[in-house]
DNA sequence: CTGAAAGCGCTTACAG
DNA sequence: CTGAAAGCGCTTACAG
C-alpha cells in the first residue's frame, strides 16, 4: 500500500522517451507517431498507471468540483428530497469531469456568515445552492469570486441566478385537469400567506379557473397552517366542492383521511389533488394524483449554467423555470373524458 | 471573475520576504517571529487570501477525498436511506479536513467492474461502499491498492473491514422489551430465508425467547414476503399472538391495518413492533415501537477506520458491531412495568 | 529567525 | 515527431 502510484515519469524511463510525450500520448494530443502512442497507451494500461488529476488542477487553477450547499433545516428525519436533489446533481456533473461535494449548512454558519468550508479552501470552481438561505447568507455568496447558481429557490431582491420548479404553470395544469374531468367546484386548501410557493400554486389554480369562466369563491381557499407553518385542522365549508386542490401531498393525504371518516369516499363522492408527489401521495388510499419535481432536469441545467459561468463566466441567467409533471392517479372522478389531454 | 486569485507568493512581495516565511506563518510552524508571523496573517485576511488546498494534495500526494459509492439500486423513488447515510458520512469527515464525493454505481459498471471514476481519476485517498455490492465487485476493490471500509454489509466469504448494525442485537433487546411488558405469546413476521438481515433479527428473537424459557412455535414464524421479496399477504395463525415481532416498519405498518380491518385494536388487543424506524413508524396509528439504526455512529466509525487505514494502512478491522436505539411508542400494550427498563 | 533550492505530477509554449 | 525548460502553489529539508 506504501507502494508510490506510478507516473507519466515511470512510464517514459521505461521506453526512454521524455514525459512530454508520454503526457502527448494520454491525452492524445498532437505530435505523437501513432506508433509510438500505441507502445505508451498500452504500457499505460499494463502498469496500472492512473491519470493524476490533483496535477492537472493544479496546472488549470481548476479544481473540477463543485460544492454543493444544503441548509441543515432541510434534512429532516424523513424529508430527505434535498439529499436526492442532491443526487441528480451530483449525476448532472458526471457529463463534465467534474464532481460534486457536499456541506449542510448548519443555522450558525448561516447566522454566523460564515462560508462553507470548500469555498474558503478553494476546492470548487462553483457552488449550488440547494434551499432557501438568509438574505444576508446570499449576500456574502455573491460577493464571493466564485460562480454559484441557486437550486429550487430564489430572492426577488437579490440578482441571482436560479432554477425553479414552475409552481404556477403546474397548478394551472393540474386544475385544467381537474376541471376537464367534469368538475367546477373547486376548493384549494392551503394558507396562501404562508410560503411564496404556496402562494404561486394558488394562482395557478386561480388562473384556471379564470379561463374556465369560475369564480373564485374565498369561502373555497381553505387554510391549512398557521403562520409558523403548523398544521392545523382544516375548516370544511359548508356547501362542500366537488374537488380539492392541495398545495401539498401531506396536506392531501390528512383531508382525504377526514373526508373518509366523515363518510365521503373519495373520489366518488368528493375528488382531492396533491402536489410533490412524495410518500403522502403513494400510501394513501385512493393513490393521490399530483405533480412532480423534476429534480433530474433542474440538476442538469443548473449544472449546466453553472458550469458556463465557471468557463466564461459572463452572462446573466435569472430565474430559470422548469416545468413540473403531472401524475396522474385515482383521487380524482372522472365525469367526463372531453379535453382532458391537450 | 477572471483576476488571478491570491497567493502565498502576492503576500511575500508586498511585505518583501520569502514565500517560505509565508507558508510558516500561514500554518503556525517554527521559524518565524510572532511579530511577522501576525503581520503575514493580517495581511493574508485583509488581501483575501484562500489557501490553495490543490497544491497541498500536490505536495502530500493525498486528495483529502474520500469517494462514496452507493450501488444505484439502493436509492429507489421513496427509499433515499443510503443518501441519509451518505449524509451522515460525509459529516463525519468533517473532523478530518476531508470531503466526500458521491458516486452512483450503475447496475452496469458493477456488472462489468468498472471501478469509480474517482478511483481512476486518482481522486481519492480512500471508498466507503454504502450497501451489498456483488461479491466480484468486492473483489476487484479489494485488488485496488486504495483502502476501503463496507458500510452496512459484509461479505462472509471475503476478509474485509465492515461497520455494520447489530441486527441480532437489536432484535433480542427489541424482544425482550415485549416480553417483559408481559407479553409471551410472539409471533415473528419475516421470511427468514429472504436476506441475512432478516435472518439475523429472526435469531435475535428467538435468543430472546429461549433466555424467557419460551418456546419457538413455528406457526408463530410468519412469512411476510416471497423469494423474490415481493411481499404477501401474511397468514395470520389459528390461535393470536399476543404480539407481532415485525422485521420492519412497513410489513408492521401493514400487518396493522390488517388487524385494525379484522377488528383487532392494536396495542389494546394485540401489540406489534418493527424495525428500522423509518416513516411507516410515525405515519401508522398508533405509532409504532421501533428499532433504528444509528447512521451517525456508524458513520462516524466506518471514516475513522479508513482515514486510520489511509494513514498506517496496517491493522484490519474486520466486521464492527454498532448498536441500533430502541424507539418506544404507543404499538405495545404494557401490562406489567417490571423490568423494562434495564 | 529567514530564505534559496528542489520537488510534488503534469502541461504549455517553444526549439530542434 | 520529440523533448528541454518553465511553471502551477505550496512544503520540506537544509543553509546561513
């Protein structure tokens, strides 16, 4: 194991030739005989050798990794969508060399300012960021020489470059559906003061509405968390709707069981719609239909622009958006099948 | 964005001395007058000088990476334990300045080993292989000459060092916490020929028994899935158990809204235990008394056996037992408190 | 206490 | 086509 690990060095004595020619050939440059870089690939291969990239980072001023920032708040016991956001990410850096390192960003360092651990070591070329962070916190980011690109959020204040999910265009998609199903009563249940995504679900829904010629009934915009985001008893009203929009899976999943011990089955009696398409939507009973993240695409093109900042390092891209899916499932009645797909 | 970062040799000029004088400040070595010493450093803060970490890695011929890999398998739609895990890993590198790259191992590459890229690419010192890998694919790491530790599986067959949860354990104590709630009449839902996980918490079960002088009945060994792990309707046995030994939350979680649907009150008329404390356990009423693996300390170990092998690369370890925590909740009738707490 | 020299493994001009 | 020289940013002996 203390066995030094073999080098462009090793390789040329062995043939006699210089390590100029040897590195020609492995990275099959110019001014190689094709003869000759056969001999030296092979050799390569047959001793073991394996490319050290630590010299080439050195060379470029590169280090090929990208740091990848995760508040703390966000890995809950269960709530692990961040770690797999994480995943994708890493994947989408496959195609570049390039390879990704994870920190969780704990309140103190957020409080605190303090910069993640690969940034003030120079590890990374780039940063993402994956999850609401302070104000300040974005701040001393961007006064940072270090291209960064924010995953799933964005500050309306702030010029920052970042990819979304569109949570407006999904809801808007995923009340047509409903409403193409045959039905026109419509309720969303979720307090539409609490979040900003919470919020832009809502217009979608509303938008829908709007182009089906509905009103929008405020007796029909039930709140389902105070304003510290605890859950609460959702309100029915009293002239119950044909469906439920929910802002979320969970959220669907808890109405769907009240509904059912109020004696209303779902979706004969009554339909109900989620949106993330987490666990909530697949252990409940009926199966929720609902929308779902594209991590996988997000991943990829906030690599991507970041990785262009990285290289040139010029444009602007501002707020990316990236379209969700619906999932279709059986929480909702179909009444009729007209334009139900567009 | 394209000006040159600061360096070490930028510090020397402005203050007219040795770039040598500069590393020894910088790093607290001998051989420099606290008086320069505090010099150098305050300018390095005010300049905004980041220590170049790729150059230490040159000079050290150590990448301080720790490459991660998890077979792709294990990270399902829901499932995203192994990225917990990875969480937890990389958190515990934390303590040693290094970092941790994840990579994916494709159902491909492992077929056709293909060692990680990170391996390739000469970017790290050391792997941790974060679930069962193929035993020629164990192999053909254990032929690298790169230290790694197994986490959460072994191979009997191969000599290797693996950190691992003490199943056995954790299902005797598990028991024995039932039984000395004045349960004696268990049964064991798990088929015990499907994996040595399952296996090992069937045994766990039984040792608990047999030191309370109770008999295994094997029409108390239920099945809970088939040999392709598919899972099955469990049978349920003539005579009721006074409680269910699950070997994991889900089948519990199931097993209870099977008993719920027959009339059964659980834990009023029959109690039941799982395993694993994942989200089956909270989301099932009642919530269910668990068991759960301590991903943190066992992280915490698998790093430091490997940094240990990366810095003397002697000692082996072998298999390293990690207790799992007994998670109390509302799944088990108490009808005596004698004993329970040990 | 201070620093000139050599080296980590590679690549990029530039000569021959 | 082939290779000597210089350099990436730092550290480690070794001199002074």
């Amino acid at each position: 194991m203390i066995r030094k690990s073999i080098t462009m060095k090793d390789i040329a004595e062995k043939l006699n030739i210089s390590i100029v020619t040897v590195s020609k050939a492995l990275s099959d440059k110019e001014g190689v005989s094709e003869e000759l870089k056969e001999k030296i690939k092979s050799l390569a291969t047959q001793m073991g050798y394996r490319f050290n990239t630590v010299a080439k980072s050195m060379k470029d001023g590169l280090s090929y990794n990208i740091g990848i920032v995760v508040p703390e708040r966000f890995i809950g016991r269960q709530q692990s969508f961040y770690l797999k956001f994480h995943r994708h990410v890493s994947q989408a850096l496959e195609t570049y060399g390039y390879y990704g390192i994870l920190q969780i960003l704990t309140p103190e360092d957020e409080e605190q300012l303090v910069l993640p651990r690969f940034y003030c070591e120079k590890r990374v070329d780039g940063m993402i960021i994956l999850g609401q962070v302070s104000k300040a916190y974005i701040e001393i980011l961007q006064s940072t020489d270090t291209p960064v690109v924010f995953l799933d959020f964005y500050d309306e204040h702030s010029n920052v470059d970042a990819v979304i999910t569109d949570s407006f265009y999904a809801a808007y998609e995923l009340t047509n559906y409903v409403i193409r199903s045959g039905n026109r009563k419509l309720a969303f249940v979720g307090n539409i003061y609490a979040t900003s995504s919470i919020q832009d679900r809502f217009l979608g829904y509303y938008k829908s509405l709007i182009e089906h010629r509905i009103d929008l009934d405020h007796d029909y915009v039930l709140s389902d968390r105070d304003e510290h985001g605890k859950f609460i008893d959702i309100e029915l009203p009293e002239i119950m709707p044909e469906a439920f929009v929910c802002n979320c899976d969970e959220v669907a999943y808890n109405l769907i069981l009240k509904l059912q011990k109020l004696g209303y089955r779902v979706p004969e009696d009554v339909s109900v719609v989620g949106f993330d398409n987490d666990i909530y939507a697949t252990i409940s009973t009926p199966q929720i239909t609902t929308v779902e993240v594209d991590m996988e695409e997000m991943g990829r093109i906030a690599i991507k622009v970041l990785i262009n900042k990285i290289n040139r390092s010029t444009k602007e891209y501002g707020r990316l958006l990236v379209k969700a899916k619906l999932i279709v499932r059986e929480s909702v009645k179909v009444k009729r099948q007209e334009k139900v797909n567009n």
